[in-house]
C-alpha cells in the first residue's frame, strides 16, 4: 500500500509534544520541526533518533527525507528557524545601543541584547513559547560536535560582535581574561535555562511570586556582571587557594608541590585547641 508524504495522520497531539500556539497545525514540514525541536531540547543531538522524530510528528520516515534528507539537515534547519531572527534582533539591539552610547556602552546594556529578544520569544506562542529559553540552554552546552560546528559556522560574527561590546564596556580586563569569564558565566547560565526543571525551581525558591521580565533581566544581569565585574586573582588570592588545594591532599594532583603550614594564621587553622 502506498503512503503519501504527508505521513499518517494524527489521531491526537503525540506524547510529550508541547502545545503552545499554532504548534502541530502547520503541515508535515512544521511538524517535523516542531517534534525535532522538542526531542533535541529533551535529549539532545547524538540521543534523538529519527524514529523518535517520527513517531512524535506521526509521519513517516519517507516525510523526513522527503522534507530535510537527514537528520543533521533536519537539525540544521530546526536551529536556523529559532536562532536566526533572534541574533538578528540581538544585533539590532546591540547597534541601537552602540549608536547611543558609543564607548559608554556598558556590560548592562550588552547584556540586555542579549537577553532582551530571547526573552520576547519565551513570551510568543508562534516562536516556541517557554521552550525558546530551553531550546538556547540546550543549543549552547550541547557537547555534539556538529551542534558546536553548527553555532561556530553560523554565529561567529554575532558572537564577535558582542565579544567587542563587553571589551568596550570592561577595557581593563584583557582579552583572554574576558573570554574565560564570559566562557563561565554564559555556560552556566545556558547550563541552567536547558534544565527541564528551571521554572518549578524558580517558582520555588521565589516562593509562588512571579517575576516580570524586568526583574528576571535584571536577576541575570546582576549575576553575569558580578562574574565580568570582578577583580582579577592577585598574589595573595592564588596563594589562598594553592592553601586549599594542599589542605585538600590535592597539590600533586595538580602539578603543585605540597608545602607544610609556616604562617601563623596557617598554624592557627590547623591547630586542635
């Protein structure tokens, strides 16, 4: 028996598919993207299958590759549609921002480029809904080599663009400092929006008072800046956590050679008075 591209139909919304605004209504094309979007958030790259992505969009595999031709087409395109107009609207932020303040710009405003579009798309049906959020968590500490190639090829001149912008906000910091800090706090902060239980852990521990986007913009800046804003590691820092490393039993783990207590404040810690 023949079946035709469009796959079987759907007897009822698949399981675990999100239902948020005109999702599952668009045709076979969008509801293949629709259901990769889920499972990648869910799963990420390497764990989806095709047949995962089938069942979910209730089509057939000849649909998949009649519409994309492989699943990492498919995840090309399903990243495409989301990431696209949002680093398009980040840059247009950014440029707004650059055109008022030049050299004043500052890591709050850098910062709220960022957020500020991704934050609009959580709020619209039509662009994934609260999954936007998770689907940028999932995007950017996704450990798959062709998700990280994906961003790299894709996104680099927005990624530099905004790497520019926080040099100009923070010039005191030198270049390779700033991109370990933005490496950390960027990556914990995708780390924690990819969780599925990020917004019960919000409503936990906001204890049921609802944040409105201002308060969350500035709850992620105020973080993200402390991390950018804060002093560099002197002499006396380093040698305090080279302490703890030796305390630990940890040192020659580490390629430091262990040292046995000489300051006084050392003589005091480990004292059994």
């Amino acid at each position: 028996m023949a079946v035709s591209q469009e796959g079987r139909p759907s007897a009822g919304r698949p399981s675990g598919a999100r239902s948020s605004g005109t999702r599952q209504t668009g045709g076979t094309k969008a509801r293949i993207l629709d259901a990769a979007e889920d499972l990648f958030i869910e799963h990420g790259f390497e764990a989806m299958s095709m047949r995962q992505i089938t069942s979910r969009a209730a089509v057939n595999l000849a649909a998949v590759n009649y519409h994309f031709g492989s699943k990492e087409a498919l995840i090309h395109a399903m990243l495409s549609r989301r990431l696209d107009q949002l680093n398009q609207e980040r840059l247009g932020i950014l440029d707004r921002f650059d055109a008022q303040l030049g050299t004043h710009i500052t890591c709050e405003h850098v910062l709220g480029a960022m957020f500020i579009p991704a934050l609009k798309a959580s709020r619209d049906p039509e662009r994934g809904g609260p999954g936007f959020l998770r689907l940028i968590g999932r995007a950017y500490t996704d450990p798959s080599p062709f998700v990280r190639n994906f961003l790299t090829a894709h996104y680099a001149s927005v990624a530099g663009r905004f790497f520019d912008a926080f040099q100009r906000a923070l010039p005191h910091l030198p270049r390779t400092e700033l991109g370990w800090r933005l490496h950390f706090a960027i990556g914990a902060l995708s780390g924690a929006l990819a969780g599925a239980e990020t917004e019960s852990l919000i409503d936990e521990f906001s204890q049921g008072r609802t944040m409105n986007d201002v308060q969350m913009i500035a709850r992620l800046s105020s973080l993200i800046v402390a991390a950018l804003k804060a002093p560099m590691p002197d002499s006396a820092q380093l040698s305090i956590f080279a302490a703890v490393l030796d305390d630990a039993g940890a040192s020659e783990a580490f390629g430091l050679p262990q040292s046995a207590p000489t300051s006084v404040d050392a003589a005091t810690l480990h004292s059994t008075n």
